[in-house]
C-alpha cells in the first residue's frame, strides 16, 4: 500500500517510549477465529513508518498492548525499515491495524504482513517470541494468557516455573528497588523501578542550563562522568520550607541507613562510597563555588546520601525566590550510576497550628517552634538552646575560652582569651587516658569520689567521651556529621563536635577536688594530619568551661544542649563577640528580694533554715552582652553588704545573692554576701547597687519576697499577688517559675 496524500485519522499517541503517529495513515482489519500467535511486520523502504493494534477502528483508547510492553505501537527503528508487533494467544475477534508516519512528514509506500499462526503459547515450551510458558493460558500466576511475565514474576525453564520476586523486599537482579508491595505511588512501583516525575536532561550543569523543577518533584538522575554535577532551577512562589533528600534504592528493611531526612525508614543510599552531595544556592551563588551555597550536606540522608530539610537545617527556610538545586558526588572523582532528588516544600505553620509528626514545619519569621511534647506550633523556650555551627570560612574560636554558666534553667556564656590549658593534661588526683582507637567511637567515664555532674537539672554519675569532639549523658554517640539535629537529640556538650581521629591524639581526663576535665590533645581530623587541642573542665556546680588552643579544623559544631531534640531550633550564637563588659545603669536590675524568709522554709536549699541565710537578692541582666560584675556592690542603707569579685553574668541571665549558707537550689546561678550578711530589715531598707539602681521598701511581707509585676520592668509588690504568681518566691526564675 502507500500512504502518500492519506489524511492523519488516528493522531499521534505513545509509542516505544517515545511517540509516533502524526503522518497520513491507513487501517486494516483482520479477524481470527480462535486464539492465535499474531505477528504484524510493516517494511517502508522511504520513509519511518509505524504499526499499532487497536480492538476498535480509530479508538486509541482500546489499543491492544505487546505482550511486556506498555503499549500495542512500534516505532522503534529510526527512519526505513522494519517495524513488528507480536502477540501470543491473541484472542478470537476482530482487530484493527493501523499503518501510519512517525511524522508528519512520513508518508509513502509500504509491505504489512499479518500472520496468524496456531497458538503455542501454553504448550510448556517457551518460543522465541513468548517470555515464558507454564502449560497454561492463565493470568495471575506469573506468566499471562500470552505467555508475557507477569510484572513482580521471574519466570525460568520449560516448562515455566514462576516465582514472585518483585515485592519480596529483597532488591534482586534487574530489580532498581523493591519496598515490598505491588504498588504504585510509594515512590517504588509495582514492577520494582524507582518511581520519578521528571528525568534529568544533560546537560544540566550551569544556571543556563539547569533543569527547571517544580515545588514537589521526584528527579531521576546520574554523575555518568567524573567530575559532572547537576543543577536544578527551584522557584518558590511564597516563603517555604524546602526538603531535599537524596537516595538511590529502596527495599522492606525500614532499618537500612537510617536517615535525617523526612522519607526515612523509606528510602536508602549506598552503605559505602561513592558519596553524594545536595546544596541549595540563590540567585547570588556561584554553583561552581560550594561555598556561596547557602546550606548543604553529604551524610545526613541515608547511608552516603544527602539531606537538607527542616529537621536540621533551618537555613531551608526560603524567601519567594528563585533557587538553584545542586547535586554532586562528594570527591568529584567518581561517577554515581543512579539518584533520585526528592523535592518537597512546605507552607510554614503558625500559631496554636498542629506539627507535622515528622519535622518542626512551624514559621521561624515569627519565632515559632513545636513544643516540648511536638504537637503544637509555640514561641519555644530558645534559652535551651545554645550553639554555632562553623564553616570552612568563620571557625574563630582559636585561643579562646568559653565559661557556660548553669542557671535559670539552661545556660548562659561569655569569651574571653585563652594561652594555656587550665589544668595541665596529667595534673589531676587521678589521671586516665582514654582508649579511643575508633576514629567514631567512644568511652564512659564513671567519676570517683562520689562527684556528679549536674546539666539541665539531672546529676550524672559519669560522662560518655566521643571521640568526635564531643560529651553526651545517659548514651555514647558514634555520629560524625555535626549537624544541629544531633547536637540537640542528646543532652550534650559539643565541646568541638566533628569528625576527628582520636586514636592518632590523647585523650585524658583528670579528676580535682571539685571538678573533671577532659583534655583533646594534638587530636587531627579524620584523615589529616592536622592539630586540634581542646579541653573541657565540668565543675560541681554545673559550669562548663571550654579552653581552646590550636584548632586547625575549619567547621565544627560547639554548644551545649538539654538534649530537647528541637527540630527547628533559635538562631545560631556568635560566642566570639561574648567578651564580658562592664555594667553600666539600667542594664543591671534588682528584680526580687527577701527580707523576711519563711520561718520553716529552707530558702537557700542548703538544708539549714536561717532567717539571715536564706535573705536573698535578684539581679537580672537586662542588657545584650555579658556583664563582668568584678567591683559591683550591694549596700543597704547602712553599708555595703556584698562586692562582686571575679563574676561574670550572661546576658539575660539571673544571679541570686543570698545572705550566706551554702545555696544548692536547682538550676539557680548564686553566690553568698561577701560580708556573711545581706542585713535586710523586714521593717524597711533601702538596697542600692554601685551601678545606679537603687530600691527602698517600706515594709516586708512575712515570709514572702517582693518583686517586680512584671518581672523586670514593674513595681515591686508581695510575691503572692503578682500577676500569675507561684509560691511566695522564685529566686533565679520568673514570678511564674519559668526561666527569664
């Protein structure tokens, strides 16, 4: 026949992974009486043809599909030639061919050959044109009514013998995932092919040329050459939370390579090298500079893969805008045959809204974080929260000493330079030295001599020393990748959270009568040959004090935390401009005093009940840096009753001068009047301290203290008539007993 000047009755449709069909075209109908083996050839020798096999004349809907293919079309040789279906027992009925261009422009002569032959399919023998054959024409039992396997079916020998392999949970030979189900939609399909919207188009590998995505999109990509890379074009339409999550398999086991990201216990990564990056850059960024991107990460996805997302990158808050997406193998000296990027953004959630279970979607515009039990979107409590995070351009920390002061609940800190160690490494009534020889292990320390450790209102008996820079409680920690998600999931002190070699330094730890420290000495990252020397003393009252001398790496994690898990914590601390200042009026407050102590009440915890002891004042620093109070007084209106020596107040932070005794309330940062008295008259008196602030009362209340109403900043009246009081006084807390 010949298509020349024949009108396009069937318009172009899928075919052979492409598309065919846009030229003039013909139909021809065949009819078989019972089930045939139908092979269907169409030779043009000027033009590219195409054939496809419907059930009803012009109605693409009923096209008949190849048997293991997707479709009844074949396109498949470019240009002339040949093109054939083959359908084994096709069932009795009438069929309809159409013989058409694979453009517009091809049309011309051609030979269709349509030969129907008695059936084989079911005799047990697989033919060349059958995928199997188990003596029968059944579907559902892995091999079809046209001897095709059946998707999740690996079919061997004669006769056929079929086995469910796809949705075993096991990923087997030509298998890309299998997450053991026949579903589609889970990101694994039900012939076990990793699911994805958009295939990566090269190349890709500049802004000009970045592949454009849309908000949620799954990308099927690959580093096919050594040294590629990957970009893709993100635009935000409103401000969004945005997850990006690398992976390259998925399987049944929910415990492979657990992941940061919020697809794990789904997905997985290679165990082992090669190792794949994700970064995110703004329109300022320069792709080919990974150090202009705004966030990025190699190890927080699962195994080697990359995650950056809300549960511990608060830098994936972005701004409407256009943002470019860059996917890379970590060394650029190897290739990686296969990833999927898995795009998500998120609305950020407001006041009083529900938190995802997964991730803290909560809006960080207005300060928002999930609660303690992470099920509403709250104002969280920040002053938990204390760390920087370096990168390979701001660690700054270099012969700098940081003193984290216990009160209030958390901690408050202050810098000040540091030459030397504290404490010598070898000092101490007892000296040990760690066996460290995993470059990720870790060691628990017990103290002796019946010392504990008191951080974030627990006493601990002992310490877990990382060899990763840091200390944890309760648990050892292996992790090496320093995000801000593992500094928060344990109560921690990333003294220098990073991936360090331990076992090619020392490590020791020396006990003295009222503190432990723990000294990193001449300990290198992991595989260099660097310096880094560190030690941390932990006192009996909770203070922490952190020295450092040489420090050659160049990122790190440092910080203390309640171990709370936030997933969207504060703003990082910038601990290099916490260098201790004087007080100057109005940034120091008297906020509460007493006078007049509860007759049978032990006010200053130290289990003797004293109606001079337990007398106290509150002092709160109201200003934005550390205050160093060395020369500060406290006078009453006969003499000065206490001068500060040595004492430096964080900022925001609370201190409670008591009349004497040894004060151990919890989580309260105090001391003792210098001159064994604060001598306060129940009957009146005036306090003033040598900065400006000055207080005079008329009379006390028994047994309760006065305060400001509201803290800091009203009048002072009784304790138990201020607004949303508890109990007759709260030293080192707001009237309420929350932390300042």
């Amino acid at each position: 026949g010949d298509t020349t000047g024949e009108v396009n009755d069937v318009v172009d449709d899928v075919c052979d992974g492409g598309t065919a069909g846009a030229g003039a075209d013909l139909m021809y109908s065949f009819t078989t009486p019972d089930v045939r083996d139908v092979t269907i050839t169409l030779t043009t020798t000027a033009h590219d043809g195409a054939i496809r096999l419907l059930g009803n004349t012009c109605d693409l809907a009923s096209e008949i599909p190849e048997p293991g293919q997707a479709d009844g079309c074949s396109d498949g040789t470019a240009g002339a030639g040949t093109e054939t279906l083959v359908f084994n027992a096709l069932p009795a009925g009438t069929y309809y061919v159409v013989v058409d261009g694979t453009t517009a422009a091809d049309e011309g002569a051609f030979t269709l050959d349509i030969a129907a032959a008695v059936t084989t399919c079911g005799d047990g023998t697989v033919d060349a044109t059958e995928g199997c054959d188990d003596m029968n024409t059944m579907a559902g039992d892995g091999c079809d009514a046209m001897c095709a396997v059946e998707p999740g079916y690996t079919c061997t020998g004669d006769p056929s013998v079929c086995v469910l392999s796809c949705g075993n949970g096991v990923i087997d030979a030509g298998e890309e995932c299998d997450d053991g189900n026949l579903f589609d939609g889970d990101r694994c399909s039900m012939s076990c092919a990793l699911e994805f919207t958009l295939a990566e188009t090269e190349a890709n590998d500049s802004v000009a040329t970045a592949n454009a995505v849309m908000n949620t999109e799954i990308v099927k990509g690959a580093i096919d050459v050594v040294g590629d890379f990957d970009i893709y074009e993100l635009t935000l339409a409103a401000d969004s939370w945005v997850a990006l999550e690398l992976y390259s398999f998925i399987d049944a086991n929910p415990n492979n390579n657990p992941s940061d990201g919020t697809l794990d216990g789904i997905v997985d990564c290679m165990s082992a090298s090669p190792d794949v990056d994700v970064r995110i850059f703004d329109t300022t960024g320069d792709v080919t500079n990974n150090s202009t991107a705004l966030v990025s990460d190699d190890l927080d996805g699962s195994g080697y893969c990359g995650y950056v997302g809300p549960n511990n990158d608060p830098a994936t808050y972005l701004a409407a805008g256009t943002y470019y997406i860059k996917v890379n193998e970590f060394g650029d000296n190897q290739t990686f045959p296969l990833y999927i990027l898995d795009i998500q953004t998120f609305a950020p959630l407001g006041a009083g809204m529900t938190c995802d279970p997964n991730f803290d979607l909560c809006d960080p515009s207005l300060n928002l974080g999930c609660d303690a039990a992470g099920m509403t979107c709250v104002v969280p409590p920040v002053d938990r929260a204390n760390y920087e995070q370096f990168t390979a351009s701001d660690q700054d920390i270099t012969n700098t000493q940081i003193t984290y002061i216990a009160g209030n609940g958390t901690y408050g800190a202050y810098a000040t330079p540091a030459t030397a160690y504290p404490d010598a490494p070898g000092s101490g009534t007892t000296t040990t030295t760690l066996s460290l020889t995993d470059d990720d292990g870790n060691e628990e320390y017990v103290f002796g001599g019946g010392f504990t450790f008191p951080f974030f209102g627990t006493a601990y008996g002992s310490v877990f020393v990382n060899g990763n820079g840091n200390l944890t409680f309760g648990a050892g920690d292996t992790d090496f990748s320093e995000s801000v998600s593992d500094h928060f999931d344990q109560p921690r002190i990333s003294a220098f959270f990073d991936d360090l070699s331990p076992q090619n330094g020392i490590v020791t730890v020396d006990e003295f009568a009222d503190h432990v420290t723990i000294t990193y000495d001449s300990v290198p990252g992991f595989n260099a040959s660097d310096d880094n020397d560190f030690q941390i003393q932990l006192f009996a009252d909770g203070t922490i004090v952190v020295t450092y001398l040489t420090m050659s790496q160049t990122d790190g994690l440092i910080g203390v935390s309640a171990g709370d898990a936030l997933l969207n914590p504060p703003p990082e601390t910038d601990f290099s401009s916490l260098a201790p200042v004087a007080p100057v009026m109005g940034n120091l407050v008297i906020n509460e005093f007493l006078p007049d102590p509860t007759p049978t009440a032990d006010g200053n915890c130290d289990g003797v009940v004293s109606s001079t002891e337990d007398e106290f004042i509150e002092l709160v620093n109201v200003s934005g840096a550390p205050l160093d109070l060395t020369g500060v007084t406290i006078s009453d209106a006969v003499s000065v009753r206490h001068t500060f020596t040595g004492t430096v107040l964080p900022a925001g932070m609370p201190i409670v001068i008591y009349g004497a005794g040894t004060p151990s309330c919890a989580g309260v940062y105090a001391e003792i009047a210098s001159t064994g008295s604060l001598g306060l008259n129940n009957g009146g008196d005036t306090i003033t301290l040598s900065t400006g602030d000055t207080e005079t009362y008329a009379a006390s209340p028994d047994g309760a203290s006065l305060t400001r109403d509201p803290d800091l900043t009203g009048m002072f009246i009784d304790h138990t008539m201020a607004t949303g009081s508890v109990g007759t006084e709260s030293p080192g807390f707001r009237v309420d007993g929350s932390p300042f």
